[in-house]
C-alpha cells in the first residue's frame, strides 16, 4: 500500500468523523478553512462576513451560528415574523415567535432571558429576548441544527474558542472561562463596548443620522454602561432605540 493511498483513507476517515460526529478539530487548518467556505457555499452564506464562530461543546470542535449567519439566512429565504408573544415573569422574559419562510412553511420558537442580563437594563432584556426568539425561528425554518450565539452564552459547557479565519489555525483551544466573584457563574470572554466610547458614538450617529456630540448626549440619556459589541448593534437596529433621537 503506498503513501498515497493511506493518506486517502486517513482523509476519509476525518472527513467521516466531522460528517458524522462534527468534530473540526480532527481536521488540518487547511481543511478546516475550506469546510468553513464550503458550510457558507452549502446555504448561500457569504464567508467573508464571518457568519459562523467556533466552539467546542461535549469535547468536539464545531460551529455556532452568529449574528451575520442569521440575518443573511432571513434574506435568502424570505423568513417573516408573523407574530410576537411577550410574557414577563419575575425573573425572566419569555418570546414566542411565529413565522414562515418563502415556500408558506411555518414554524414557531421561543426565546427566554434572564432579567439579570443585559446589567438588569429590563428594556434590553426584553429586546434580547426578541432577537433569541427571531434567530432560533430563522435557523428552525431553514432547517438548520446549528446553536445561535445568544444560545452558546447560556451553555456551561460550550467554550468559545479562537480560531484564525485565513488559516485555519486554533489559537487558544481551551477559551478561558472567568468566574465571577461576586455570582459564582461562568463569564464567557466576550467583546466588551464602552457605549460612552468614541466607536459607540460613531455607530450611533451613523445609525440615527445625527452629529456625533448629539450621539454622545442621546447615549448618555440611556445610561447603557458597556454592552457587547452585537448586543449593542441590536439594540441600535431596534426602531425603539432612536425614537427619541429623531
């Protein structure tokens, strides 16, 4: 048997396991850029946007879905919201969504959200709570298993982990997990905005059309404190955020 024969067998014995057990971390970093490009491919997705992340949950390397994959799979298959359910509780919020896709196909999906998120802003809870829901119809309608990064946050055992887009390469295979002092729970590394900061501002003034100095005044109002950079993206996508900055 030659060389070249046994790396074809060893190839298809990876490719099985990631077809069959979603394990990417038995893949080269080559191989792994390609099945990136080819995932994206597969549903129309544009890889260039980084619409998926890497995690490993239950010991295998694999992908979870973000905010870029789920608003270009709602275009593409012309999912629409039909209705929308709050219910508040005293200590969480709960949306149910319905909708359909292009082809009339209908489906409904929750999203629920701790009131203790979002620095216990309840109005960006409840927004959180809103986009949870819409993302887990959207990946539901199209048929589609992957976990939406509002989802990855919520599991104890998924690790966020870092691996370069270009290469391929794993950066830090064990992404580290903080314990908070003061809760005991798990603070997942996650891209923290200041939204008194000079980029909030300027996404602000960008988004309501306004000067930056009127930006700056608008945020401050809200007392927003720092917030993820997607999260703060939601928030300013949401027509109620800039009523009052028209």
């Amino acid at each position: 048997m030659n060389d070249l024969t046994v790396s074809n067998k060893v190839d298809a014995a990876i490719m099985e396991s990631v077809l069959l057990g979603g394990d990417l971390s038995k893949l080269t970093p080559e191989q792994r850029v390609s099945y990136y490009r080819h995932v994206c491919e597969s549903v129309g997705l544009n890889p260039l946007t980084k619409p998926f992340d890497y995690m490993t949950l239950n010991g295998r390397l694999t992908l979870y879905a973000k905010k870029d994959a789920t608003d270009q799979l709602r275009n593409i298959n012309k999912v629409s919201i039909d209705d929308v359910d709050i219910v508040e509780n005293e200590t969480q919020f709960l949306v149910k969504v319905k909708g359909h896709d292009a082809t009339g196909r209908t489906d409904v999906e929750i999203g629920v959200v701790s009131k203790k998120d979002m620095q216990g802003n309840l109005g960006n809870v409840q927004m959180k709570a809103v986009t949870k829901a819409k993302r887990r119809l959207t990946l539901s309608l199209c048929g589609l298993g992957w976990l939406d990064e509002t989802e990855v946050e919520t599991i104890r055992d998924a690790k966020l982990v870092n691996v370069q887009p270009d290469t391929g390469e794993i950066v830090d295979a064990h992404a580290v997990e903080n314990i908070s002092q003061e809760t005991g729970e798990v603070v997942r590394p996650v891209e923290l905005l200041d939204t008194m900061s000079d980029k909030a501002v300027t996404m602000a003034a960008q988004k309501w059309n306004i000067s930056k100095p009127e930006a700056a005044k608008e945020l401050g109002k809200r007392r927003l404190g720092k917030m993820s950079v997607s999260d703060f993206v939601d928030w300013l996508n949401d027509p109620q955020a800039g009523n009052d900055a028209q």
